[in-house]
C-alpha cells in the first residue's frame, strides 16, 4: 500500500470572514491533507497593499513555516495572492518547496494571453509580477473597493453574500474582458475568488485557473520526487 501524501502547509492571515468550500481556508477545497498556521496580528489590509512592512511579514511568515515544517509539511503555500511579494525570501529561508500565490501560474502562460483579476487593482503592482517571473504588464481588473467582497475580505467582515460576491466577480471578469478581448486565460489572484470560478468560465468563455490549481500541481510534484519511483530518486 502506497505511504499517505505528506500535507501542504499553507501560511494563513488573521481572518474572521466564512471560509466556503473552494477558499483556501477551507481544508473541504482539497483533495489531499493541509494544515495551517494563522499569521497573527497579520490581516488583509497588511497584505493587500502596495508597500506592505517587509520585516514584520517576513518574520511571521518565517516562524510560521518553521512550524509548518516540524508539523510534516512537504510543500508551503499561503492564504493572500499579495504574499507573491514574499515568494523569494520564503523560499530562501524554506526547508520545502514554496509556492506563494497564484500569480506564479502567469510564468507557466508564456505564449499565452493572460489576464488576472485581483482583489485590489489598486495595490497590485509591477513588483508582484516580477518577482513572480511573469509580464509585469498583464492586464488587470480589480474587485470595486466599496462593494460585498471587499466588505467581506478586505475589510475582515463576518458574513458573506455569496451571491453578491459572484455577481461582483463575473462583472469584473466582463470588464477585463471588454478592455481585453485577446485574452484566452484568467488567472485569479486572490485565494477567496475560487469558489466562483465556475461562474466565470460560463460568463467569458475562457479558461480560468487559480490558487487551487497552482497547489494541485504544486503538491502532486513534490510528492512525485519524494516517491521511490519518482526521479528524484533515478
């Protein structure tokens, strides 16, 4: 019988807002073992913003996979598409492969024309792209700052209209769209959008990738070169 799959650390904000099935927080979203560490005193607006304080970030993203890693995580990941800011500076300071945010999926579009939705247009800057190895011109829309998902997410509420929130989410997918209308991929930045990514392929008619496929990938990598037969092992 072939051993369990290690888990996959993932790195998590100081939340209070639902965790449905499809956001990051919730382990139902997967199909192989998570477990958490909670950034604390770390929320949304820490890290969904342009000039984040590098140095608090770091050393709580630093203690926090350190016990991910004595807890069995194989891989790390985190709850904020943003923490792509991070991917370098986690990943130097990592016992395990770490894959920061969905972002990292642009690289993996050479050739492709991409597009991302993101839960601040405002706050997502070239820097969050680079850092990523991705076209720090990729065309972006935002989540509208006074709407349900950033009262929810970005503000830390403690409820969720679902509904308003798709609604919000495909208007937005729409607008990219228009501006765009090359695009043949969107890739969501933000960890709390997957739930609704059925709705946008319906609406656009394009392929929509995001966090959870990032780290269904992410994941089944890490286990392939930790295997016997894997070719870590050849």
């Amino acid at each position: 019988m072939p051993e369990p799959a290690g888990p996959l650390g993932i790195l998590m904000l100081d939340t209070r807002f639902p965790r449905i099935v499809g956001d990051i927080g919730n382990p139902a979203s997967f199909d192989f073992p998570v477990i958490y560490r909670r950034l604390e005193g770390i929320g949304p607006a820490d890290a969904v913003t342009a000039t984040p304080d590098r140095t608090r970030i770091e050393a709580a993203l630093a203690a926090n996979a350190r016990s991910l890693v004595d807890a069995g995580a194989v891989g790390i990941s985190t709850s904020c598409g943003f923490l792509a800011l991070f991917q370098r500076e986690l990943s130097a300071l990592s016992a395990v492969p770490v894959a920061t945010s969905a972002l990292l999926l642009l690289a993996e579009a050479r050739g492709r024309r991409a597009g991302v939705l993101t839960a601040s247009a405002a706050n997502l800057t070239p820097r969050h792209f680079q850092v990523v190895g991705a076209d720090p011109g990729t065309p972006v829309e935002g989540l509208p700052p006074d709407g349900a998902f950033a009262g929810t997410f970005l503000r830390n509420g403690t409820t969720l209209d679902r509904k308003a929130v798709e609604a919000e989410t495909v208007a937005a997918g729409r607008a990219l769209l228009a501006r765009c209308p090359d695009l043949d991929l969107l890739v969501l930045e933000c960890t709390n959008l997957p739930p609704y990514k059925a709705a946008l392929r319906a609406a656009l008619g394009i392929e929509v990738r995001d966090v959870l496929d990032l780290l269904a990938g992410f994941h089944a990598a890490i286990i392939a070169r930790r295997s016997p037969s894997g070719s870590a092992a050849s």
